[in-house]
C-alpha cells in the first residue's frame, strides 16, 4: 500500500475549512461549557434546594449517559417536542451541556477546597454570599482547578469528532468522506490523527504555561 501525499495536498481547502469549523466548535462549546458549568456550582451550592436538587439531577444524568446518546436526542429527537436545530446549532448545544456538567464538578471540588478559614474570614467582616464568590473564591479556585480544566477542555476537544454523527462538517467527517470517495483509508485516518494529536499537544502545553505564569498567586494554606 502507497501513502498518497498528492490526495492530501488536493485537499487541502476542505481539510482546512474542516479544521476552522472544529476549533470553533471547540472553543465556543468550551467556553460555553466553563461558564456554564461555573453557573451550576453555584447554584448547587448556594441555591436553595429547589434550585439545588434538580441542577444535582441534571448533571448526573448528563454524566451518566453517553455524549453520542445525547447528540442523536437533541439533534434526530428534538423535533418530536418543537426543537429543530441545524447540525452546528446542536453540535455546539450538545458539547456545551456534556462539557458544563463535568466543569461544574471540577468548580464545586475548587469551591470545596478553598480553606474555610478564608470564607469565614470573609463573612466576618461583612462581605455578600456574591461577594465572596467573586473576591474570595474565584481567585483562590483558579489555581486548584486549572490543571482538571485543561484536562476537560482537551476531552472536548477529542469528543469534537462525535459531530461528525450529526453531519457536522469538522475534521472528522470531512477527512473520512475524502479517504472513503478516494479509497484512501490510511492516508485519511493517519492526517485525522496527526490533526487531533497536534491540537492536543498545544492546548497541553498552553495549560502548563498558563499554570505556570499564575503559580505566582498561589495562597498559602498555613
């Protein structure tokens, strides 16, 4: 079997216009998904427990079921109840929810590990519930939960591929059409893991200098 270079280098438009639409949806469902997710720690922990309880259920259910699972009902079972969705439309929905339930437990570890006596500190001399969460628990969190939030972020990054099952044009639908229209199953499958091994590899490193760059913060626990 030959390696075909002269396919990949004629691909090359769609393989890029496939890579600009995989970091979009990669970057929006992130960021969607920290903000979220931060959003439902809160509330899980300082809601009340008719705000508590149901955001307790959602994120176990979402963690609980598969993301392929989640995107076939959203995207193929959202117009049985009103909800009709263009393939990026969902795709982007679908990681945001996946990648938010799993954030806002990497949030609620970070809210838990922040020592009491900060809290309490902050309490005494008068501070606000929101007050706190933006003077005290913010800043102190961010360190703890970096290196966890970097890891979820690279998942979602991997778990971009799964939009190909919801005709997605990203990396990994466009890439497999070519290799299947050319009978080039290798040279398809080799570039489709050389993009996503790449991708993972800078966000990796772009986590640990951005870990790097904010130890300088870190709070004593004494």
């Amino acid at each position: 079997m030959n390696f075909d270079t002269d396919l990949i280098a004629r691909s090359l438009p769609e393989i890029f216009g496939a890579f600009g639409i995989t970091l979009l949806m990669w970057f929006a469902g992130a960021i969607g998904a920290a903000l979220l997710g931060f959003f439902v720690a809160v509330g899980r922990r300082y809601g009340r427990s008719w705000l508590a309880v149901p955001l307790w259920a959602l994120v176990e259910i979402i963690r609980g079921t598969p993301f392929l699972i989640q995107l076939f009902l959203l995207y193929y079972g959202g117009p049985f109840v009103g909800l009709s969705l263009d393939p990026i439309t969902a795709g982007l929905l679908g990681l945001t929810v996946y990648g938010a339930a799993y954030f806002s437990e990497i949030f609620r570890g970070g809210f838990e590990a922040v020592p009491a006596g900060h809290i309490e500190a902050a309490e005494c001399v008068g501070l606000t519930r929101t007050q706190i969460v933006r003077r005290i628990l913010m800043p102190e969190m961010t360190m703890l939960v970096l290196p966890a939030s970097v890891n979820m972020a690279i998942v979602l990054l991997k778990e971009t591929a799964v939009l190909s099952i919801i005709t997605v044009p990203e990396l990994t639908l466009v890439i497999s059409a070519i290799g299947s229209q050319q009978y080039a199953f290798a040279e398809s499958l080799f570039l489709l893991a050389l993009f996503y091994w790449g991708l993972v590899e800078l966000a990796g490193r772009l986590g640990r200098f951005t870990e790097n760059r904010l130890s300088k913060y870190r709070f004593a626990t004494a």
